[in-house]
C-alpha cells in the first residue's frame, strides 16, 4: 500500500464585469470553475518512507489566461504554460506515477481531491482508476495540537509548528505536496482516518431562488470605500475576489 500525498494549483475564469450573471453560471464555468493548472504529488510507502515525486504543469484549455489573482499567489503565467501539456495527457502521466498497487489519497483539505475528479471528469476521462480511499490531513493537524477539527490551521502554520524547515515556497503544489507528506510522516495516522470519497455521489439540496451577484452594486461600494473610481482590471479583480471568498477556499485559522 502507497500514500499519494497530491497538492494542485487552480485557474479561475477572469470574470467579465460587464457580463450578466445568469449567463455566467450556464457554461463550462459551473462544470468546471477550477482549472487545474499543476499537479504536484509525493509517493511513500506503508512505512512512510518517500521514494517518488510528481510535479508537471498544465497548459489550461477552459481559461487560456492565468488570472492575475492566481497569478500574484503561483508566480505561475500564462506564458509559461504554453509550452506544457494539456490535462488528458499529464492526467494519464499522473496515473502511471500513481501506479497499480493500492494507494491512498492524502491531501491537505478536500478541494484537491473534489477539483481532481472534477476536471477528469471534464475532460471526460476514466477516473475510475484513481484512488477512492483518501485522507485529509488538515482537521488531524488540528486534533494534534489539541485544536477543534473545525479549526483549520494553514499548511505553513502546521509546518512551522512542526518546525519542519522550510526551503521551499508555498503556493507550489510540487513544494505544498512536499510539505504535506512532511506532516503526515509526523502524524502517522491510523487506518480509521481513512475515509472513502465517492465522485458520484449526488447532494440533493433544497431549491431555493436563484440568486445573482449585484455586479454594479459591488463596484460602487468599493468605489465609495475608496472614494475614487476603478479601472476595469480593478473591477475585474475585486469580483473574482468576492467569487473565491465565497468558495471558503482560503479560510485561515
């Protein structure tokens, strides 16, 4: 048995802010509104000794810019993915990483592991190959220091509680993989920390009205904050930021 600790980076679409809400939510941006653009993972055997490494880029295909958001955060461009392949082939490279023995997936929350199987899917690939048993390192870090579960500490926070050196930027899923498996050397979790993640699993909510951003309204309180007008970078900018926020993405501790 493998433990495939996976960290990934995300496109987002830059939002339009001159385009209507409704339409924005009816295309590829609902079936897909993270697009991966790098993939890094760590390999370690039952023991937890590390013996393989992941780490490809992407060039994406549902968001060919790399918004300046994810920019600013990865130091990743758009010009520096051009060059890369697209996600069906890195996605068949992942998986001969992967390999046929029995693996489990560890990750440092669970948007990874949503988003993984979400954009294979996508891409309408066989993700029936990647593993469905999974860890989620992140609520057992907080356990670990005596913290709620539901008290989610940052991955460079627990790294530095566990003072385990830092020579690598975060950010980076190649580094953030590293980091993580680092963590899960520590913790060294016990089987009924394993969970199974099920991508077919439906969540059958109650209908509420549809709901739409007042893009206009939300201009013009940050223009009133700022007592000046915006450019439409800026404009641009502040929407995505409210879309991500609303995610929960980057909720710190």
């Amino acid at each position: 048995m493998n433990y495939i600790v996976i960290d990934l980076e995300f496109n987002q679409d830059i939002p339009n802010t001159t385009m209507d809400e409704n339409n924005f939510q009816i295309d590829k941006k609902v079936l897909c509104p993270f697009e991966i653009i790098q993939i890094g993972a760590v390999k370690l055997d039952s023991k937890y000794h590390r013996f393989s490494t992941f780490n490809r880029f992407i060039k994406p295909t549902i968001y060919p810019n790399v918004s300046p958001f994810v920019a600013e955060l990865t130091g990743i461009t758009t010009e520096q993915l051009l060059t890369e392949e697209i996600f069906p082939d890195v996605y068949m490279a992942f998986l001969d990483f992967i390999g046929d023995t029995e693996s489990i997936f560890c990750t440092w929350g669970m948007s990874d592991i949503k988003e993984l199987f979400r954009n294979t899917r996508y891409h309408q690939l066989d993700y029936t190959c990647l593993p469905k048993k999974y860890i989620n390192i992140q609520p057992l870090v907080s356990l670990h220091f005596g913290i709620s579960s539901k008290k989610l500490l940052r991955l460079q926070t627990a790294v530095e509680s566990f003072n385990i050196p830092i020579n690598q930027a975060f950010h980076d899923a190649s580094s953030d993989a590293y980091y993580t498996s680092e963590i899960l050397k520590k913790l060294q979790p016990s089987y009924t920390e394993i969970k199974i993640y099920d991508p077919d699993k439906i969540v059958i909510q109650a209908m509420n009205p549809k709901k739409t951003i007042d893009v206009e309204g939300l201009i013009k309180q940050f223009e009133k904050m700022y007592n000046r007008e915006f450019s439409e970078e800026e404009k641009g900018i502040v929407l995505l930021a409210y879309k991500m926020g609303k995610t929960q993405q980057f909720i710190k501790e």
